[in-house]
C-alpha cells in the first residue's frame, strides 16, 4: 500500500514487511485540496496528459479516482501546488511505475499515519466459508466471463453481418422499385398508342409494344415482391441479431460484476482511522 501524508508532504509504500520506498510530494493547494480517504489505484498510462489541464504532461500517471486525482511524476516546488494531484519526483514515478499494480491501496491521510496491527469485537472478520469456497467460484466465473466475452464478439458480428445484408438489400430493393415504375409507366404509354392507332399496321406495332411492357411490368413485379419479402426477412433477423447482442451484452458485464465481487470475497479490506475526526474509513479493492 501506498500512504501520502498532507502535514510532510510525503509519500511512503509499504509492503507485507515495512516501508521499501519514500519520497517527498506536492499535493493540491487550497481550493483544490488532495482528498483525504482510502483509495485504490484503478488505472496507469505511462505517457499520460491531462484532458483537463490543458494537455499538461503527467508522466507515469497512476490514477486513484476518475474524476481527475492521480499519483505521477511532476515539479516539486517543497509545498502543495498541484490541482489535487499527488506529483512525485519524476524518477521516483518511473521507478515506482513497474512496482504497482491495479487495485493497490493508496490511503491519503492529513498527517502522518503508519500502518499498525490491531483487532476489536466491532470490527469485520473474515468469513472462513466464503474465504475457503472463493477461489473455486472465481475460476468458474473467469470461465464464464470468457465465454461471455466470445459471445458478445459473436452476436456482434452477425449484427455488422445482417446489417450490411440489409443495406444491400434495401438498395436493391429501391432499384427494383424505380424499374417497376419505369415498366408501369412504359405499359401505360403502350395503352395509349393502341387506343390511339388508327390502321392495322399501327395497332398491331403498338399490341406488340404492350406485350413487351406488360411482360417486363410483370416480371419485375414478382422480383419486387419476392424482394421485399426477403427485405423484411433480413429486417427481423437484423433485429433478432440487435436483441441477442444486447441481451449478450448484458451477460458479460452481469458476469464480469460476478467475477469481481468473487475476487472481492478474498481481498483484505483496508481502514483509515482518523483519531482527529474520531472516524473511520474502510474500503476493498481488487
């Protein structure tokens, strides 16, 4: 774990044995104070710049909340002077960055604090059973995590797949459309000739020529039914394929939420207890 003291401004990790590393920090000033609680490192960049701060380069950031408190190397002026932020020298970052990993305990405290065995009636205690019981049911949720993975990939998949059908067809379709009107107005202009004919030679031109359009008109009407038939087909498969990703959608992140309230069920649970406040803070991190 990881423990910034606000009064020294100073950083200090710990591992099972005692502190391994230190270094001086530059929290947030006043109006943008560092806050105090227990925290938990969720993600790293290592070239990162601030979407906040005008693109203001944070290296080896290592953040802790997600509205914008993170641990990374910066400019140490001897006093608190980042926006909340928790600078650390820059080499100490860099060296500090490969050491960490997600999830770590980061407790920001406003003097200093050591952490200290200790136990009380009041206080949490490990359930054996479920200590016992959660490495199995973590493993079988990782499986069924992947799985769940694999058929979101495939329900997505074949929702690109019915969509780009449909799209083709839809465009077909439209094509076979403006034929059909084109064929039904060419018949229509064929009717007018014949009423119009007035010898034998011109009416049987223009019998021929309605023929010829009545037969193109009827053609391109059955291609445009059985069209639209198949349209509506890949319509109702493009939206079973919508619903079955969604629902598969759903299932990764219930599972993932499984997965990670197993892994909780076997993760220590750090507590802060201020005796200036006469509080206590406990959080759990994965």
């Amino acid at each position: 774990m990881a423990i910034v003291s606000i009064k020294t401004q100073q950083v200090t990790f710990y591992d099972a044995d005692g502190w391994i590393l230190r270094a001086p920090v530059s929290t947030g000033v006043k109006g943008r104070e560092t806050p105090a609680g227990v925290f938990a490192l969720l993600e790293k960049d290592k070239d990162h710049h601030s979407s906040m701060y005008d693109d203001a380069w944070m290296p080896n950031m290592q953040r802790i909340t997600w509205n914008g408190i993170a641990l990374h190397g910066g400019p140490l002026p001897g006093y608190a002077a980042s926006h909340g932020c928790v600078r650390m020298p820059y080499g100490f970052a860099e060296k500090l960055f490969d050491k960490t990993r997600i999830g770590m305990r980061v407790i920001i405290a406003p003097n200093d604090a050591v952490p200290v065995e200790f136990s009380h009636a009041a206080l949490f205690m490990p359930n054996a059973q479920a200590i016992a019981a959660a490495p199995a049911r973590a493993e079988t949720l990782a499986r069924e995590v992947a799985e769940a993975v694999r058929a979101a990939d495939v329900a997505k998949n074949a929702v690109t797949t019915t969509m780009r059908e449909t799209a083709l067809l839809t465009a077909s379709l439209r094509k076979l459309q403006s034929l059909k009107r084109s064929a039904d107005a060419a018949l229509a202009s064929a009717y007018m000739a014949l009423a119009s004919a007035k010898t034998d030679q011109a009416k049987a031109r223009a019998e021929g020529r309605k023929q010829k359009a009545a037969a193109k008109a009827t053609e391109l009407g059955t291609q445009l039914d059985t069209a639209r038939a198949d349209a509506k087909s890949k319509l109702d498969a493009a939206a079973a394929a919508k619903d079955a990703a969604k629902a598969a959608k759903t299932k990764k992140a219930a599972t993932a939420k499984a997965e990670s309230d197993a892994k909780l069920a076997i993760e220590p649970i750090s507590i802060y207890i201020s005796r200036a406040t006469q509080s206590l803070r406990a959080a759990q991190h994965a």
